[in-house]
C-alpha cells in the first residue's frame, strides 16, 4: 500500500508580521497531531527558533524544532532545505505535519516547488501556503507606495523603478498564498480593517480567502488540512523575479537591499523606560523589524523583545538557566542603503 503522505504548510509573511506568535498559538493546540518545525531567519540570531524551543509545548518538542539559518530557505533549497526534509522523512518516528516557518524575506515560490524533487514529492504535499499580514503596518501604509509621485518621475526618468523591493515582496508572499491571516486586526477599527482587505485583494490577482486574526491566534483547523497540493500549482503563482528574468536560468533573488546586525548589551535597569527610548531612535532610522531577548535586573525571567516599526511588544517567557550568560541581544533589520548600522548600535548602547 502507497505510504500516505505527510502535510506540510508553509507559513510566510514579512518581518514581525506575526508567523511565530501564530505557530506558538498552534503548537499550543495542535489537534492531537505531533508536528515538527523548520524555522528559517534572518540575521544572526536565532531568536523564533529559541522563542519556539521555550514554548513547552507537547505536539512539539525540541528534537523536532529545525533551525536552518545559513541564509535565505528561498536561495538555499538545494544545500539546506531538501537535505533537512530528506534526514526528517528518515525518521523512525515521522510527524503527522511539518511547518515551515519561513524568513520575513523569503519568497515562498522556490520552497514550494522543491517539494517536486524526487523522494520528497512521493512522501510529502504542501498542505497550503498561510501569508500573514500586519495589518495594522498595511494600514500604516509601510507596503504602499506614493504611485501617482512615482508615476510623476517616471515620466522624468524611464529606468525608474516603479515598485519597492519591500512591495514587490509583500506582494509575491500574497501571490503564493492559499490562505491570508489579516493579523493584529484589534489594533484597527472596521473601516480601517476593510481597507486593508481591499489593498491586499489588489495586490494580488488571485483571491485566497482571507480570515482575521488578533495576536495569530486561529484555531489548527483552519490553519491546517487546507490539502490544497500547492506544489503542483505553484508555477502559476510566480513571482516578480521569476516574471523578470523568466527564461534567462535565474533562481535565485537576491537580498542585498537587506541588513542585518546584532547589538548586545547588559542587564536592563528598567525594560520599560529602555523601550520608550528605544521607539524614538527606531523612527529616526527607519528601522523595519528589531527582536532579540533581554535580561532585566532583579528578574529571573528572560524577555522576549519585538519590534515592528515604532511599535514594541515584549513578554518573559521563561527563566534564565544556570549556564546562560544574563544579556540582552537584539537584532536590528532594516534596509541596506537606509541603515546607519554604527549609529544604530552606538545610540542603543547609550541606553543600556
């Protein structure tokens, strides 16, 4: 008798949309189901994958937590995804789901169509494709460009490009999607909320269903048993790259516009005064998406610190052990031509 294969949901979205909030969520409930997780990041901590390995969670264990951090899942499928599916498939005990999460800047096409290689095409099928978005950052207008301003240059200059990386981006995330999670829709009003249903149904010509979500909390059935076989349709779903250089043997985007760096520093005197002062030096650089863990004086508990733009969240979420040493390590993202890394780190030093 044929094996049954195993479902396996890609879970994309871009930085601090939410993916992670929303696998601690499922991983929480998972159903019954035992389901392992590959986690792919950006930049050089591994902050999702140690936030998901506190979770506690008895659908998923540590062992069954994959980190895979050598760059890009998108450009690295051959040299780090495949084998990892590959050694997992290999186990004894193989897990009744597998979700991906993968990096804020990842296309999720070329993931997607790996799955077609030979001996992971017969054992496992791409359950769905789940986009989170921010929407309070849409709302915001964080992925809409000023169109009639660059329609206005374009008439000026021809080589201008008309869309942003960033854009191009949200928008092929959206273009892979089986299903959209319009998170963090408490922190909007309805009129709001509707218009980020209609700026995300024009951002893409296809029309997955979108349902809301506050703080990624959703149910597993929703999120799982999509059983759509995304990888057999996803050479309809291509991307802006692939649409550019279709034909001409490219794989592989490129993510130079991005930056990355790790700021470290001590103990905390008081977490809440350092994140007021930090909001302010995030607006001033425009930084996209700031995470790292924090220790605070006088707490035995880790922080967890989240940034998306000037708005910050942070939660303990478990007590330090006797072998860690007690800092705080935060990565910065932002922009590659944007960033003023030195005096990103010198300003945020000063607060520690």
């Amino acid at each position: 008798m044929e094996m049954q294969k195993i479902p396996a949901t890609v879970i994309t979205g871009f930085l601090g949309a939410g993916k992670t909030t929303m696998i601690r969520n499922l991983l929480s409930d998972a159903g019954g189901r035992k389901i392992a997780l590959i986690i792919n990041e950006f930049g050089d901590l591994g902050v999702d994958g140690d936030v998901l390995k506190g979770c506690g969670a008895d659908a998923c264990t540590e062992d069954d937590i994959i980190e895979l951090n050598n760059g890009c899942i998108c450009c690295t499928v051959a040299d780090d995804f495949i084998p990892t599916m590959e050694k997992l498939l290999a186990r004894e005990n193989r897990p009744d789901h597998i979700v991906i999460e993968t990096s804020g800047l990842a296309l999720p096409q070329p993931l997607v169509a790996a799955f077609n290689w030979p001996g992971i095409k017969t054992a496992v099928t791409v359950d769905g494709v789940v986009t989170v978005v921010d929407s309070a950052a849409v709302a915001a207008g964080r992925f809409a460009d000023d169109h009639d301003a660059l329609d206005a240059q374009r008439r000026e200059d021809e080589g201008l490009d008309h869309e942003s990386p960033i854009e191009e981006l949200f928008e092929d995330q959206l273009t892979a999607a089986d299903l959209v999670v319009l998170n963090k829709a408490d922190l909007l009003d309805a009129a709001q909320l509707q218009s980020v249903r209609d700026f995300v149904s024009a951002a893409t010509a296809r029309k997955p269903k979108m349902v809301e979500a506050r703080n990624g909390d959703l149910p597993a059935a929703v999120l799982l048993g999509l059983g759509v076989g995304t990888e057999n349709e996803i050479a309809l779903r291509k991307s802006h790259h692939e649409l550019e250089h279709e034909g001409e043997g490219h794989d592989a985007h490129e993510h130079d516009e991005f930056e990355s760096f790790v700021v470290e520093l001590g103990p905390l005197a008081d977490a809440n005064v350092f994140m007021e002062k930090l909001k302010p030096i995030i607006e001033r650089h425009d930084i996209l998406r700031l995470k790292g863990f924090a220790a605070v004086a006088g707490k035995p508990m880790r922080m967890v610190i989240q940034a998306v733009g000037s708005r910050i969240d942070s939660y303990f979420d478990r007590p330090w052990t006797a072998d860690e040493a007690r800092s705080t390590r935060l990565v910065v993202i932002g922009l590659h031509d944007e960033m003023d890394d030195v005096a990103i780190r010198a300003e945020i030093e000063a607060l520690g």
